[in-house]
C-alpha cells in the first residue's frame, strides 16, 4: 500500500483488524472524484473531508486507486468507512489485478471505527454479456481468501437479477451470486419512464421486495440476505421519457429513501447516488446531475 507524505502514523493507524465494522450511522453515498478538472490526492482527500462533515460515515467508490491516490487510504484518514470498488474490464481482465493487490493492501487499514467494510469487484459490467467472465470469480475468491473478515462481492444493475431477458441470457449469474458474501443492486427510478420523484421511492421500494421474493430466490438461492443498494438517487435536472430532474424532486426523493432506508436496511448496505454533480458524465441527460452537492461542494438541498 502506498502512504502519502500527508497523512501521518498518528493520523491513520494500519492495523489488522478480526472484526468488521457492523453498521454505519447514517448509510453511505457514492463518490466519483472526477467532479473536478484535475482530481489529485489533495482533492480526493478534500472531498473525503465534505463527505464526513455532511454527516455521513460510509462512502461508495468506484475505483481503487486513483493515479497516485489509494482511494481507501484517504477515505479511513478522514474517518470514513469504505466500501471498495475494484473496476473489472470484461474486454482486459488482467488489469484488475492491480486493483486486487491494492485492494487486499486496504483490507488491514483502520483508523478507530473506520475500516473497509466491503468490496465490489465490476459494477454493472454485465450489463450487456452473455456468460460471466471466469476472471471475476478468481478475483473475488482471491479476495475473500485474502480478507476472510471483509465482505467481498459485486454490483449489478437491478435489471440483471428482475428481467428474464437478462438473467436468463447470461451463463453463471446464479454461481457469481452464490459465491460473493454480498451482492450491490443499482436501482435507479428515473430511468423507468412517466416516474414522478414524488412516485419515485415506490418503486424502490417495490424492487426491493421483489428481490426478497420467493421467485428471486428460487432463481437466486441465499441473494436476498446478501443484497445492498449500491445507487439510487434522482438527478436535479435534464427531462427524458415523461421524468424531470430538479432540486425540489432530489431533495424529495433524498428525503424519502433516507427514510425508507433507515426501516429497511442496515446502514452499511445503503449508498445514496452521488455526492457531486459530474458535468463530465453525458451520456445521458441525468448523469451530470445526480449528485447531492453540484460540482464545487455546494449543497442543493438542506441535508
């Protein structure tokens, strides 16, 4: 694991730790750092600063590393705890193994409460496959040999494990699910048509128990005890397929999942979807603009 010059011993103690961290206080949200121009350690660690003064003590990433940045390593210094992303390219598997070791290298970090509570290898990586890549599944057993007291697993979307046309279309999802600890569901509600964000934790809500179900199971033996929401959150603008985005329905929606959350899950199974605004995410009308805080850390809504 790589230390920075800035973080000192005393600021962050390396120890390995038997026990995880059990549940947050307030569930996570998702970071992406390419918030700003030119994301280096000094804003990586800055943003982990804003994450924890907003009040939240668990955050989503991503990637593993950043250029220099151990993402994990910035995030426990300022108290966080973390669940890891490890990025897999279904085109270039190899290159996750960079990831992994860094991974497995955070699996030991803690600085008082704050540890590594879980890690995702791929997020929504199958999203258009046929078969699981075999890679995936080494690399989680990798990790859970390694970190046998970190939950390790995978995000995918919710159309994957809802949507006969996915799930039956691809070979060994039912063997991924049953060999990952935990299993990260992205459910995003604007993205169903004629949605209003007033509507919009109904059919979060409504997913969610038809992941519980008796028909998920029968597909998906033992998911339901693994599962976390990984993303979901209402972007506050862009208009597409009968939905709007604006800041009275963010801080609706926001509102409404941080309460159905604190009923239906435990803390460290929620990440609100996102802290930043990115503008550099186009590919559809939304995607800039999900984040709770636009691009220069300004809060939209009261949190």
């Amino acid at each position: 694991m790589k230390g920075f010059s800035f973080i000192t011993a005393s600021t962050l103690a390396i120890i390995s730790t038997a026990n995880r961290v059990a549940a947050t206080a307030t569930g996570g949200v998702c970071y992406d750092p390419d918030h700003v121009d030119s994301a280096t350690e000094a804003t990586i660690s800055a943003d982990f600063q804003t994450i924890k003064e907003k009040g939240f003590d668990l955050v989503r990433t991503y990637i593993t590393t950043y250029g220099s940045a151990d993402m994990a390593t910035l995030a426990i210094a300022q108290g966080l705890n973390v669940s890891l992303g490890v990025p897999f390219d279904n085109e270039n598997p190899s290159a996750t193994a960079d990831y992994v070791t860094a991974a497995i290298s955070a699996g030991s970090l803690s600085n008082g409460s704050a540890s590594i509570v879980q890690i995702f290898v791929g997020n929504e990586n199958l999203a258009s496959v046929d078969q699981v890549p075999s890679e995936m599944l080494s690399y989680i057993t990798q990790l859970q040999e390694a970190l046998p007291n970190v939950p390790i697993g995978t995000v995918q979307r919710n159309t994957e494990m809802l949507d006969s046309s996915r799930y039956n279309a691809i070979s060994g999802l039912a063997d991924l699910f049953t060999a990952c600890d935990v299993v990260g569901v992205n459910i995003q509600p604007v993205f169903t048509a004629d949605t209003a964000a007033t509507d919009a934790i109904t059919l979060v809500s409504n997913q969610w128990t038809e992941l519980q179900n008796s028909d998920t199971e029968s597909r998906f033996p033992g998911l339901a005890d693994k599962l976390a929401i990984t993303e979901t959150g209402w972007p506050s603008a862009g208009s597409a397929d009968g939905n709007t985005g604006s800041v009275t329905g963010a801080q609706q929606f926001y509102s409404d999942y941080m309460t159905w959350a604190a009923e239906n899950l435990d803390a460290s199974r929620s990440h609100y979807f996102q802290m930043f605004d990115l503008p550099s995410h186009t590919n559809t009308v939304f995607e800039a603009h999900f984040g709770i805080c636009d691009q220069d850390s300004n809060e939209k809504f009261t949190l």
